[in-house]
C-alpha cells in the first residue's frame, strides 16, 4: 500500500510545478488594473491636492425610512447623470449602489434576484441632514452610524463615532461610462516643412490638444476600446467600464 501511494505521489508532483505562468495574465496585462494602478499613482503624485470630481446633487437627496438616493454629479463629465441609491437592512446591514442614468446601455444589475432568496426588509433609522452630509443612526443602541458627505462624495460607516469602512475616501472613485468610440482623423506629417523664408508652414503650426480629464483619467485610452493577450483579442464594441472605490 505505501508502495502504490509513493508512486501515485511521483507521478502527481510534477503535475503540480508544471504550471506555465506565461500563460495566466497579471494586472499588468489587464487593461482595466493598469487603469487602476495609474489613477493611484496619480493620486500620489498630486498629493494633498488630489481631490474627487464626484459629489452628490444635495438637492435630489430623498431620505426615508432606511433608504436614501441622490443624483451624482462628476465634474469630468458634467452632461452624464449618476445616482446613489443606499440601504440601510433590518439586520444592520448596509447596502450601496452607484450607477449611471439614461445612458446609451444599462449594466447588468439582477445579481441580487438570483443570490437571494428573498428582498432583505429595510430597516429603521434616523436620518440628519446638514449643509455638508446626510447622516443615519442605527443599531440597538444607536452605536452605528452612515454619513455621506456630499462634496466630494464620501461614504463612511461608523461604529461609536470612528470610521471602520470608507468608500472614495482616496478620491480614486471612478465610474466609467458608456461612451461611443470617437474615430481620430489622420493628419499629414508636416514635420520639417518650411517656407523659402526658413518659418514654419501654416499646415505645421497645429494647435495642441489638451484632454482636460488627463489628470485623472489618464492621457491614452489603455484597453478601453481592446485589449490583446498572447494571441487572443478581447474587442469591446461598448467600451470598458471601470468601477473603483478606494
């Protein structure tokens, strides 16, 4: 018997280490991980000048019971709603779902409908709202408490007044949309041309275009549209949607 256990292990082990790592990707062959690694850098980079284009419309705040939504606002893409919709459980449980409204597609959002066996029951709570933020209180002993602060959007639950989870409070929230793919025109190569005169010609003297979003999204469209690993590409005819909460 250890005879026939010695030889099965002989024969397993080199299955074990015979895995070919080239062929798994890593972050940085995942267009949607670079993304998210170059926003921290930036982030870093800006230091405590870095802040969030996102903020909640204080305005559209509607608040009862244990549920809340507002619309979103981001000053990158100032003409593209967002909402927030937050739920606050009866077990205490909280609940928070941020997407875009009347885009050109909808994301896929059904996952609770088939996770669940049934709609968890919203629960009580008390809600206080300022200038700044909305709060609710919870719990049996109204130890818990959710605060979204409204600009730049932050959202932090809070367990006898410190925070335990915070969601954008790096300012790396980024809520990609859908968004059609822009054909760039050619241009002619008029490095070199120049008049009899020695100055540039007028087709030389193109005007620089300045992406206003670089500074948070980045100055090229990294795996937006494609992406290709090993031999295999990946076409995304609806863009890449990237969502990220730090």
């Amino acid at each position: 018997m250890r005879i026939g256990v010695a030889l099965l292990s002989s024969f397993l082990f080199p299955l074990v280490f015979a895995v070919k790592e080239h062929d798994f990707k890593k972050c940085n062959d995942a267009g949607f991980c670079r993304r998210g690694r170059a926003l921290v850098n930036r982030a870093n980079e800006a230091g405590s000048a870095w802040r969030s284009p996102y903020s909640v419309d204080s305005s559209s705040i509607v608040a009862s019971d244990g549920v809340f939504s507002a619309a979103v606002k981001s000053s990158l893409y100032p003409d593209i709603k967002f909402s927030l919709d937050v739920r606050v459980l009866e077990d205490g449980v909280t609940r928070i779902r941020m997407d875009q409204v009347g885009g050109l597609r909808k994301r896929y959002d059904e996952a609770a409908s088939w996770a669940l066996i049934s709609e968890p029951k919203i629960g009580t709570v008390e809600w206080v709202q300022s200038k700044k933020d909305i709060r609710a209180v919870f719990g049996e002993k109204k130890q818990l408490e959710l605060r979204v602060t409204y600009e730049p959007l932050k959202i932090a639950l809070l367990r006898n007044g410190k925070e335990e989870i915070v969601l954008n409070g790096g300012g790396l929230l980024h809520m990609e949309h859908f968004r059609v793919k822009e054909e760039k025109p050619e241009t002619e190569n008029t490095e070199g041309s120049e008049t009899t005169e020695g100055q540039p010609t007028p087709e030389a003297q193109q005007p620089i275009q300045v992406n206003p979003r670089a500074w948070f999204e980045g100055d090229n469209e990294d795996g937006w549209w494609s992406e290709t690993f090993k031999t295999w590409t990946d076409q995304k005819p609806k863009g890449s949607l990237l969502n990220l909460f730090v």
